[in-house]
C-alpha cells in the first residue's frame, strides 16, 4: 500500500485569506482523502471500478450538496468551502471529484435551482446522504460541444411525457438511482426531466476501455418510450440556459478541483526530487528540474489565488459564467502541464502505480475535455471580450 506523505503547497499564505470554517472543512476532506482514497484508488483506477464503499465517506465530509441549504439534507457551506473540498477530492482522484461534482453541481442543483418543492423534499436528503447517487444526461452521440442541437425529446401523452432519444458520456450513469435529463418538448424548447431507474424503456449501458478516469463509472443513457410522470419535469427553468447554469457550478468546482491534482503531482515530485540521487547528489540540485518545480509552485500559486477570488465573487453572487470559464481552462491546464513536468521529474519510476502522477495526468485528459472543452472556454472567453461568437 503506498504512503500518503501529501503537505499541501501554500507558497503567498492562501490560509489567511480563509475562515476558520474554511479550514475545517478543508482539513476533514484533506484527512478523509489522505485514510480512505489514497489506499484504495490506485488499485480502483487499475480495475477500472468506482469504489462505492467511499459513497457514505463523501456524504459524511460534506461533497453532496455542500452549499445546498441544510434544511434539503445539504452542508449549507459557502462556495469557499465547496471549492475547498473540491481541491481535496481532487488531490486524491479526479474521477472521485467527478462523482461529487455531478452529485452536487448536476443532480442537486437543479432540482433545487429548478425544481419543485415537492422535488427538493424527496430527493434532496437522499442525494445528500449518497442512499441516491445521480447522473446528469446533456451530451449526444452526435451533439457535444454544441447541446443545443440535442434530438432526445418528449411528448406530452395528457397523464404522462414519453421520452425518446440517448446521451452518451455520462458519468455515474451505471449505479445512479435517477438521472437528470436534458430534452426537447414538441416546441423545441429544452427542459430537465427526473428520470429514475427502474422506469420501463430506460437503461444505461456502462462505457468501457477508458485510460482516464477509470475510478469514475462512465456510461450512456438509452430512452425507449420512457413514461416519465408529469411530476419529474422541473419547472422552473427551461432552455439552454438552464443545463448551462448548472454547468456553471461544476465548472467552478473544477476550477477548485484541478489544484488539487497539480498539488499532489507538485508535492510528489518536490520529494522525490529531494530523495534521488544522480551523479553524485540530489536531483533537486540541478537547475533543470529545479527550473521545473520552480515553474510548478509559481502556476498553482496564481491558480489558487484565481479560484479564492473568484469564490469571493460567487458568494457575492458575482460570478459570471465567462469567468467561471477563464478559471476552469486556466487551471485545468495548469494541473494537466504541471502533471506532465512531474511525471518526467520521476523518470521511470513516474510512469508506476507507486506514484499517482500518471493517474492524475490521464484523468485530467478527461477534466480539459468535459464540463465544455479547452477550445470551447476559450471562446467563451474570446466572445465575452469582443461580443462576437466565433463558434459558428
Ligand atoms: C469521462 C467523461 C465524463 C463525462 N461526463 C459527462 C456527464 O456526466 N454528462 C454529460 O452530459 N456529459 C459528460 N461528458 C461529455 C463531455 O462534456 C463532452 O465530451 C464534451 O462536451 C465535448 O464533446 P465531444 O466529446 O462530443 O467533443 P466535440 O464537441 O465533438 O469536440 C471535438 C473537438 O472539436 C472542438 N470543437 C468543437 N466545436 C468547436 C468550435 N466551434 N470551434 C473550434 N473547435 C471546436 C472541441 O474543442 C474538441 O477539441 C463526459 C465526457 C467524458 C470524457
């Protein structure tokens, strides 16, 4: 079993700029990861499985629903605290953080963002406490980057909807207990569903031969005539805007979470370069890899203080979806080079099981490309400071 020697890079004192909850909830969900993630994960990634004896752990630290309000079951924290155990999720598996964030900011959300009372009352606590685990149905086959051209519709049959169409991609899809889906109505206008498993006509068929994320269970979601009851559509919200507003909230909890994987990859190679000797002394000793782990600290340091104020925006209700998008490219980029650079720090020994970093370096394949590509944040970027859209 391999020894979790994590100290967690702090190099402008972040700390001072937290609450003493902040640090709380952080050093639970840095303690958590450190018992029950990073002795099991390497051997989850390998076997390709998502642990779910770590469901009721994540509960207890606060990852399902951190800041939906505790009288739905959730945290009740600020988007600090969201971030917060985001990055430690992170610092141990991307996939692990891919669970929490689509239970979170992609189930929970919504039906609390869009949803009827009703709703929030019933699946709410549940979610909260991981008795249901969810998934979030946006992307197609044939429509990724571009979900408003979605063809998965419903039509109103007067006592119930019956919904057509598959979405691929899905995380969580093979254990979840019900699905959020995003759909066409007769009109062309998309709303969100609450589809639940055991529903006649809906299956989700899980995706294999994934080399990232191989702790997160990917898979799709096939809808064959599904009777859906007139009281799963959430009401409140329709059009694109409203699987976009959940995104929002995802992205920002990866903006958090990406640190967390260049942190590790960071601290693992500082160590390691400290340990091995060559030629005489200690690798750390040598301007190229001191160049390296020089660079490293520099990049995660503008990424955390990025993450800290646009939470402080967030709280303040503040945050526009155009910087969510800066955040989320920047420091997923950030943590994929830092993972890359750190891989070569640990020559061979970098491409084991004994080391996370090649781990985190595949998963965060996935991180650049989910949750809207690297291209595609770009342009939002480019189009928020123009005013004109170059997708088309
Ligand atoms: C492991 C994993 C888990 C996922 N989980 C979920 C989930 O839970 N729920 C969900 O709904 N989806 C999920 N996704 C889907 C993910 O959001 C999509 O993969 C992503 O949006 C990109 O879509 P695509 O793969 O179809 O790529 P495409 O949209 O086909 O893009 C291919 C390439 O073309 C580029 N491109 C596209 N449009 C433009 C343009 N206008 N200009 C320039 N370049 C462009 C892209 O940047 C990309 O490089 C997941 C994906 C993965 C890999």
């Amino acid at each position: 079993m391999r020894t979790d020697n994590f100290q967690a890079p702090d190099y402008y004192n972040i700390d001072e700029l937290l609450t003493d909850e902040h640090k709380i909830v952080r050093d639970a969900a840095r303690e958590w990861v450190k018992r029950e993630i990073s002795p099991i994960i390497e051997d989850a990634a390998q076997k390709a499985e998502f642990p779910k004896s770590i469901i009721s752990g994540l509960a207890e630290i606060g990852a399902f629903g951190p800041y939906i309000p505790e009288e739905y079951g959730g945290a009740g924290l600020d988007q600090i605290s969201y971030g917060l155990i985001m990055q430690e999720i992170e610092r141990g598996d991307s996939g692990v953080r891919s669970t929490a964030s689509v239970q979170s900011s992609l189930v929970m959300f919504p039906i609390y963002k869009y949803g009827t009372e009703e709703q929030r009352k019933k699946y709410l606590p549940k979610l909260a406490s991981g008795e249901f685990m969810g998934c979030f149905g946006l992307t197609e086959p044939d429509h990724g980057s571009n979900p408003g051209g979605m063809t998965t519709n419903f039509k109103d049959k007067g006592d119930h909807y019956l919904l057509n169409g598959a979405k691929m991609w899905i995380s969580n899809a093979p254990f979840a207990d019900i699905a959020v889906v995003w759909a066409k109505d007769e009109n062309g206008r998309i709303h969100g569903l609450i589809v639940e498993r055991g529903m006649e006509g809906f299956s989700t068929p899980e995706t294999h031969n994934k080399w990232s994320l191989r702790a997160s269970a990917t898979g799709e979601l096939i809808f064959d005539n599904v009777k859906v009851p007139k009281e799963n559509l959430m009401p409140n919200k329709s059009g694109l805007g409203a699987p976009l507003g959940c995104l929002d909230s995802a992205r920002y909890g990866i903006a958090w979470g990406a640190i967390g994987a260049a942190m590790d990859c960071y601290d693992t190679a500082l160590r390691y370069a400290k340990e091995r000797v060559q030629f005489d002394k200690p690798i750390a000793g040598t301007q190229l890899q001191q160049k390296k782990l020089a660079e490293m600290i520099t990049e995660i340091t503008k990424a955390q203080l990025m993450a800290w104020r646009l939470g402080v925006l967030k709280n303040e209700g503040k945050a526009t979806s155009a910087q969510i998008s800066m955040a989320k490219r920047n420091n997923v980029e950030m943590a994929i080079k830092i993972a890359r650079e750190a891989r070569q720090i640990l020559g061979g020994m970098g491409i084991t099981g004994e080391y996370s970093i090649m781990r985190h370096m595949m998963n965060l394949e996935s991180v650049i490309t989910y949750e809207g590509t690297h291209d595609i944040h770009l342009l939002i970027t480019g189009m928020d400071i123009t005013g004109i859209p170059a997708f088309q």
